[in-house]
C-alpha cells in the first residue's frame, strides 16, 4: 500500500507559485507566498505543464535531459487535494488551497440543488464567480500597476473554470503549444508583469496512453525541448518557473474496480462524485460512518476511507470555508497504488482511460517547482 503525501499548504505547494511569482516582480504585497520564494525579475512566467509529475521527470532523464537536471537540483513541491486539474489550476490561480477556493474535484455537489458540477466543463447553471469569489492573484497583481496574461487554449477562454479561477488577467487563446510559448515571450516584453502559460498535451497523451508508452515518453521529450527553448527566448531578466497541476499513474487491469459490480457498496450513498482515483461519496451524515466504513471493509488496503471531518482534519484540503465543506463528500475516498474506482453507471468514459489522477500518493501529489535560469 503506497503512503500517501499530504499538501505542503504555505511551505512549497502549487498555491504558493503565483504569490510566490508576485511578490517577485514587486507586486505581492496583498498575498502570501508562505515559505516559497523567487529570485526578484521585473517580468515573470509560469508556464504549467498538465500532468508533468516531479517523480515522472526523475525517472526519464533520456527523455527530459534538461528538466531532469533540474529536478536533481531543486526540491518538489506539491499540488493540493485531489490531485486534479480543476482543483489545482483554482489553487495556482487564487493562491489558495482547496478548502478556500472550494474547486473540491473534478466533479463536486452544488450543495444548493444537490446536482453534480463537472468543474471542467462547468455543466450546471451555476456562476464560476460566485462559486469561487475571492479575488485572483491576476486581479490583485493587476490592481496594484503590474500587467497579467494568461496564455492556453482558445476554447478555455469564456469556460466557468478560466473565469472562477483565472479571471484578472488578459486571456490569450491559441491552437498549439509553440504558439503560446511565442505569446509568452511577447507577454513579457513589458513589465512589471506575471504570465501564465499552459501546456495541456502531455496530460492528454497519458490519459489516452498510460505514462508508460511511447507516445507519452515522445511527449514528454518535446516538453523538454520546449522548456529549453523557451528560456532560451526570454531575456535574462524575465524569471521563468516550470511547474505542474499533478502527476499520474497508469491503471492496470488487475488494479481496476467497477465499484457498481460490487453488492451493496453504493448502499446509502445518494450521490457519487470525484473521480477515479478519488471518490466524494454525498448522503446522510448519519450515514457517514457507516458508508465509510463498507467502503473500507470492502476495498481493504486498496483504499482509505475517510469522513469529512477525519479528511479535513488531517489537512487534506487545507482550513476550510464553511460553505465549500457541503461541496466535500461526506466520505471520501482515495486510491492507492494503481487502483481505479470507477463507475461503468454514472462514469463509463473513465473506463477508457490509461492514466489516471487525483489520489494522494507521491507520484500524483510531488510537482516540480522550478526557476529555470
């Protein structure tokens, strides 16, 4: 059973990057960077790689020669719980952890209606800033003089996630990555200024591949190259941080559970949520003990089973707000080593994928925060 990592809140985690980055450029003085910081730039890029795992880099230095010496030089950091994209760019974005911006997964309650939001493809009529309504670090570089761009894909552009945890910032959209990396060094012609860059394509390799194929390996290459180039475009005095949202592991058929085959598991349980590797389970709270512990019964060290009090308690999501913790199962449940809890009922697309995310164990949670020089 693989030990699981917890969130590095305020001493080196993905919240801290952009506060980090700020304060940097001169302009962090509304925002906490914790423990993390920069060497002083007056420009400042953060390019995101989705699903660029630190330990992933460490185990192909053939394939990420440049990143790999980095790596060997500067400690990881993590994201936040769970290890998903919609829960990490919220918590890059705000400079928040999780039990703050309230993004809690990749699918969460609307406490409100009871229904299940997609925070990807924001499905529910619900408003991006209401849902999350604490300012951006974007906005508040911006109200104090300093210039913010985000950079990514031009379908992301009016998206409920860009505007709840990207919102401030002039947003460029683009088609492929070598676009946004020249947008990046045009961004920084002026300063002071933060901009934001993210790469997607590596994270959909592993998806649809596993982190353990060709196709992933030859993306992860021209990630490697384009980190190189890049810096090799930006003048020396613009601060450059590679970072990512999570890692990733590859499900195997042995390690895959179709938690709908199973007798009386979902007993109690009124709605399902999360992801497959980290499962928010909604019913009664008088329920909430018992539901945790079929699960635990059932699944053995596959899992832990947590209520929401036991999760928050030992620091999963960080403090949280009083109205994000309706948006917390009221068990959750997270995988070990390679398994996947999927669901063939309400989930059947998961079952396509390869690699998977959003659990607590080291190569999904351990990021690289790098300033590349």
């Amino acid at each position: 059973m693989t030990d699981f990592l917890t969130p590095a809140y305020g001493q080196r985690a993905l919240s801290d990057v952009l506060p980090a980055a700020a304060a940097a450029i001169g302009l962090g003085s509304a925002l906490d960077p914790g423990a993390l910081r920069f060497e002083p730039a007056t420009r400042f890029v953060v390019l995101l790689v989705d699903g660029l795992g630190h330990q992933l880099i460490a185990d192909h230095p053939k394939q990420a020669p440049y990143l790999h010496s980095l790596v060997s030089a500067q400690q990881p950091g993590t994201c936040g719980v769970p290890s998903t994209t919609a829960t990490s760019l919220t918590s890059l974005g705000t400079g928040a952890p999780t039990g703050q911006h309230g993004m809690v997964g990749f699918t969460q309650r609307v406490p409100e209606t009871g229904a299940l939001l997609n925070s990807l493809f924001w499905d529910q009529p619900v408003d991006p800033t209401q849902w999350q309504s604490a300012p951006t670090v974007f906005e508040q570089v911006r109200s104090q003089g300093g210039l913010a761009t985000v950079i990514s894909k031009t379908e992301f552009a009016e998206s409920g996630l860009t505007r709840a945890a990207l919102r401030g910032a002039t947003y460029v959209g683009t088609g492929n990555v070598d676009d946004r990396l020249q947008a990046a060094v045009a961004a920084a012609n002026e300063g002071p200024s933060l901009t934001y860059v993210y790469d997607g394509d590596l994270d959909a390799t592993g998806h649809r591949f596993g982190v353990d194929s060709d196709a992933w390996r030859a993306q992860l290459q021209a990630v490697d190259e384009d980190v190189q180039e890049l810096r090799a475009a930006l003048p020396d005095s613009v601060g450059l941080v590679v970072t990512a949202d999570h890692g990733m592991v590859d499900s195997t058929t042995q390690s895959r559970i179709d938690i709908d085959e199973i007798p009386g598991l979902r007993e109690g349980v009124v709605l399902l949520g999360g992801e497959a590797r980290f499962r928010h389970l909604y019913c009664a709270p008088s329920d909430a003990v018992v539901v945790r512990d079929r699960w635990q019964e059932r699944l053995g060290d596959q899992v832990t089973a947590l209520t929401r009090q036991e999760a928050v308690a030992q620091g999963w999501f960080g403090e949280v707000r009083a109205d994000v913790s309706p948006r917390i199962g009221d068990v959750v449940v997270a995988a070990h080593d390679q398994v996947g809890l999927f669901s063939s009922r309400d989930f059947a697309y998961e079952m396509t994928l390869v690699g998977l995310h959003g659990s607590l164990t080291p190569r999904e949670m351990e990021i690289p925060i790098l300033q590349v020089h």
